[in-house]
C-alpha cells in the first residue's frame, strides 16, 4: 500500500512475470553513482549499538565468514555445487587479505530495484528492509556490481571513500568475491522456501542443473 505514496520511481522495475526489466533512470547518470554513495556512507553512520537495541541481527567479521561457509556445506549438501564455484568460494572464504575487519549496519538487499530516484537520477529513498543486519559492509555493494558492472563499482567505491566511507585495499576484489557467490545465497532461499521453481533456478545458478 505504501509503494502508491513514493515521490519518485524506483530507478529499476523489474516485472517477475515477464520478466522485463525497465529503467527509470538513465543507467550511466554519474549523479546515481555519487548519490548512491553519499546513501551507504549515511547508512553506515548509523550507531551499532541502537541498531542491536531494535533486536537487528548482527555478526562479527569472524562470524560472517563461518555462516557463508555453513550456508555453502549445507547448500552443497542439499542442493549441490559445482566444484569451480565451490573451489572459488573457499579460496575467499580463506583469504584473510580481502576481509574487512570490522561489521556495519547493512540493508541486506540493497539493489537499484530497491532504490527510489528523481529525474536526474539522484537517489532519493530506499524500500525493503527486512533484511538489514549488521554485517559485511559489501553485501550492499554485491547489487551494485551486478546491475551495472565493474566500472560503475569501482566508480562506487572511489565516491564512498570520497564521502567519507570507510574502506580496505581489497574492498573492491572482495566485493566481487561476494558477488561471485550469490549463488548460494539463493540456494539457501531456495531450500528455506521448499519452492520448486527456486530450487530449479538455484540449481541452474549452482552449476548442477
């Protein structure tokens, strides 16, 4: 009911019947990019701990890598993954190089089919927060990378830096590691939700279907 009363569109509507995808925005407008930033550096000022007082789950650096590990045994089990993606997981999992060492209060989906913008492409709102968490701060900048690419994310990376967000030298790498395992992501949805359609399409993202 509430999506009638937004300002602006989403920069992105994706139909999941037809699956056609349209753009509200122009994808290369350098001011999404800029705005999206000034955006993650405000979501990461947010206090920790008042976050943790509204009951948002929350996890340690140590911890999110032990649950992306756990969430890969028990898709491999249930699911199934082929040994290239499984292989490439645990190389990042085992990277200490790439990892943050620190957690933030995260959206948890954040993507540009989430993301309300005006006519020139300025962000001006995020939908859809029932996943936030605090945790990696990449898992907002995996949807970002997906949408429009690696230029665009390291374009992303080098505003929020600029905004004043904070950074490691790996940040970029380990983005796409992330995003390289979304698949199993999915899986985990899929094998949550019993639904067949999911598993086939996770199946697919799996590499074994």
């Amino acid at each position: 009911m509430a999506y009638p009363m937004l300002t602006d569109p989403m920069a992105l509507v994706f139909d999941a019947e037809t699956h056609a995808v349209t753009w509200n925005i122009d994808p290369e407008a350098e001011t999404y990019v800029t705005s999206f930033a000034e955006v993650l550096v405000a979501l990461r000022g947010a206090p920790v701990a008042e976050a943790m007082a509204f009951d948002i789950p929350a996890s340690s650096p140590e911890e999110v890598r032990l649950k992306v590990h756990q969430d890969m045994e028990r898709v491999k089990q249930e699911i199934g993954i082929a040994s290239d993606l499984e292989e490439r997981c645990r190389r990042w999992l085992d990277n200490d190089k790439l990892w943050p060492d620190f957690s933030v209060l995260t959206h948890g989906d954040l993507y540009v089919g989430h993301v309300t913008a005006a006519a020139d492409a300025r962000v001006s709102g995020v939908i859809d927060w029932t996943e936030a968490e605090i945790s990696d701060p990449s898992i907002d900048f995996a949807g970002h990378l997906a949408a429009f690419g690696p230029p665009s994310l390291e374009r992303l990376v080098a505003a929020y830096e600029l905004a004043g967000g904070r950074t490691w030298p790996a940040m970029v790498e380990h983005i796409k590691e992330r995003y390289a395992a979304s698949p199993i992501k999915y899986g985990i949805f899929a094998i949550s939700t019993g639904d067949g359609q999911h598993l086939s399409v996770a199946k697919v993202q799996l590499g074994v279907g």
